[in-house]
C-alpha cells in the first residue's frame, strides 16, 4: 500500500505539471508587401560606327525633316570640294551651272569605270576618296553596300520623288529605257518585230547585237529581268506560236520557266556580243548600210536615238512589241560611308535633282524621277510605257544563276 500511494502522489504532481504547461502560440503567416515598381528606361540600342558617323551627319534614317541649307552650305564650304564617281559622261556638262552656284566648292570625279568595285576597296581600305554615288547598278548598291554600311541614303527634304520609301530610300537622278532597236532607213514601214520571241528564230541568227551579260553585272540585271516575269514570257509564247512554252523542244528538264527558256534559245541563236552600246548600235543602224541584206537588231539605249535625229545614226525604238518595250533602269545618288564631304555631298544631291542639274540628262530615252521637273519633247508620259522595272534585289539574288545559264547555252555546240 505505501508503494502504491507513493506512485499515486507521483502521478498527481506529473498531471498537475502538464496542466501548468502553455500550450503553443497559434501560427502566424507573414504577410509579404508587394515589391515596389521601379520604372526603367530601355538603354538606347549601341550604334555602329558607321551607323554614328551617319547620325552625326544627317543621312540614311538620321536624316532630319528639314535641313538649314544655309548651314550645310557654309560646312560644305569649309570641307572645300566633292568627289563625285558617275556612270556617264554627260556629267563635265553639269560643272559650268554648279560653278556658278558654289564657285568656292570644287566638283571633282566624273564619268568613272567599275564604280562599286572602286568604291568597294575604298571602304575596305578605309580610305575613303569618293563622296557621292551616281550610278544604275542598283543590285550592287541593295544587296551589298547596304548591307555592310558603306553607303547611306539622302532625300533632300522638299524634293518629291514617286519611287523613293522605306524601303528603297535613295534618291534616283533619272530612269533610261533600254529597248529593241532597228535600223528605220531600212525598214521605212516602221519595226518588223512584233514578239520577243521572233528573236529566237533560225531568220535572225547571228544578227542580233548586245552588250555581253557574262562580263557586265548591270547587263546580267536585265536579262534577269526576263527570268523574273517569266509568265509574261509564256503569255507573249503563245501568242507568237499559238501552242504552250512546254511544248517547245528546248524546254527540258533544266529550264524552269518561260524566261529561262527565251534565254536558253536566244542564247543558241548566236547574237553578237559588242563592247560596248555605241559598236551595237553601229552594228545594225549605221547610215547607208545595204538594203538587200538583214540589217538585225540591237539591245540598246533608247537614248540612242537623239543620235538618229542628228543625222548620226538610222536606230528607232521597237514600241509595239510584246510582252514589253523593254526595261526601266534606275540611276542613283547616294553618299559614301565616311565621306570627307558630306556637307558638299548633300548639295550636290540637291543640286542633280534640279532642272540644272538634270539637263544634261533630260534627252529622249530619260525622265526625272523627281516631281516637276522637265520631261524631254517627244516623249511619252512614262506611266503610259509598258516596260520592266528594274528589279535590284532579285538580280542580286540571281543574277550569278542566269549568268550561268546563259554563258552554258551561248557557249554550247
């Protein structure tokens, strides 16, 4: 019993204790603030050097909204002259007119030879000679000097040209037409050619002149062009033949359209290639060659035939034949990366887009792409003209292909 009561007593104490225990604090969930917003800036995107040298001057999209001519003016002033490389001859015609407007601002260059190639090594080299780019060879300038920013685009602001947005910034100082010419002392009635495709024929082998397109990048651009609208090949096919340009017998595995296979027999037809547009026109429409004999035709500048207005030649332009007349080049004005004279190179931009500036060019086979100015006597309204326009970022994407093509057809037995 005393054992007993000893483990009783013990049992009490234990209970009393536990009951004397606190018993644990409820469990609390923090409440968490919400961060605080800090608002932030975007850092602005780092430029190239090429990039900054155009912002600090104004061109390609850093070009301003309106321009203080009288500033550009007196900086152009300081910088001294421009250096321009052209793609014609004509230009010498331009100088008297700028000498009067900036005797003190020398206009140097000219009439200059493989003018991206030269402008390509300068900017390799990092030395820099010529400012300005007056030049047709579109392809070159899209697909190459843009994309390795070694050329920038101005728009004088004021000056409105139709065929300049974003997409095609650079001012164009003028379009030529290239056409299929004939010898009209000859053929009196007008030209025998109706269809594209009668140049293909057996009658007119060896007696059609061209500038060679295996040798000229821009000559290669045009004959892309007929790559390019390949369904109105096939159309002018069918028209001419009256059957589809698959049936031909040269439309085999490896001619893929209509204007692959007009290059593949035109290129069998044997035409003469000539240096240059001169030796083709001489070819077919000199004066007084003998009327008995097929005089052919040429692949030339529409232009060419101010010189039959002067007595010099017997070329007129082919304008009823089918699919088109021809095609619609682009001449273009552009400044060079790094230019000495950016200031001096704006004005001169500004100046070419003028009547003055344009006169030397304003000639039969030519228009201003700029809104007012002058179009030669005698010419159509060009949105009456059914022509090609040049393409520049599809030659430059095909141009080595058809290139190709041509040079394996023309050479073959």
């Amino acid at each position: 019993m005393k054992v007993f009561g000893k483990i009783l007593a013990i049992c009490v104490v234990l209970a009393f204790i536990g009951s004397c225990t606190p018993k644990p604090a409820a469990t609390t969930v923090p409440v968490t603030e919400p961060p605080t917003t800090v608002e932030t800036t975007a850092p602005e995107a780092t430029l190239t050097a090429a990039e900054q040298w155009a912002k600090d001057n104004g061109l390609g999209p850093y070009q301003p909204a309106t321009e203080d001519w009288a500033a550009v003016e007196a900086a152009a002033k300081v910088e001294g002259s421009v250096m321009v490389y052209a793609n014609s001859s004509k230009f010498e015609k331009v100088l008297d007119a700028w000498n009067e407007l900036y005797p003190d601002i020398k206009l140097e260059g000219g009439d200059t030879d493989d003018i991206a190639t030269k402008m390509q090594a300068e900017q390799e080299a990092g030395n820099v000679v010529g400012d300005v780019w007056f030049n047709s060879d579109g392809h070159i300038l899209y697909g190459l000097f843009v994309s390795n920013e070694w050329i920038w685009s101005y728009m004088p602001p004021g000056v409105i040209e139709p065929d300049v947005n974003a997409s095609r910034p650079f001012a164009i100082s003028r379009h030529s037409v290239d056409v299929w010419g004939y010898n009209n002392e000859i053929n009196k009635n007008g030209c025998p050619l109706t269809n594209w495709w009668q140049l293909t024929e057996p009658v007119l082998k060896g007696k059609v002149f061209i500038e060679d397109p295996i040798a000229d990048a821009s000559t290669t651009a045009k004959y892309s062009l007929i790559a390019e609208h390949a369904d109105e090949m096939a159309t002018a096919y069918k028209s001419f033949y009256g059957k589809e340009w698959t049936t031909d017998v040269d439309a085999t595995s490896e001619v893929e359209n209509a204007g692959y296979l007009f290059l593949k027999k035109f290129a069998k037809n044997e035409p003469v290639s000539e240096p240059g547009g001169d030796e083709v026109d001489t070819a077919y429409a000199s004066i007084g060659m003998d009327p008995t004999v097929e005089p052919g035709y040429g692949w030339t500048g529409w232009d060419s035939y101010a010189s039959t207005l002067d007595g010099e030649l017997a070329m007129a332009p082919c304008l009823t034949i089918e699919p088109v007349i021809g095609v619609y080049k682009s001449n273009y004005l552009a400044i060079a990366n790094n230019a000495s004279h950016p200031n001096a190179a704006k004005l001169l931009i500004k100046f070419l887009l003028t009547a003055d500036g344009f006169k030397p060019w304003n000639k039969i086979g030519t228009y201003p792409d700029a809104v007012g100015l002058p179009i030669a006597e005698g010419m159509p309204d060009p949105a009456t003209l059914k022509v090609w326009p040049s393409d520049d970022l599809f030659a430059w994407e095909n141009n080595s292909k058809v290139r190709d093509f041509w040079a394996i057809n023309y050479l073959a037995p």
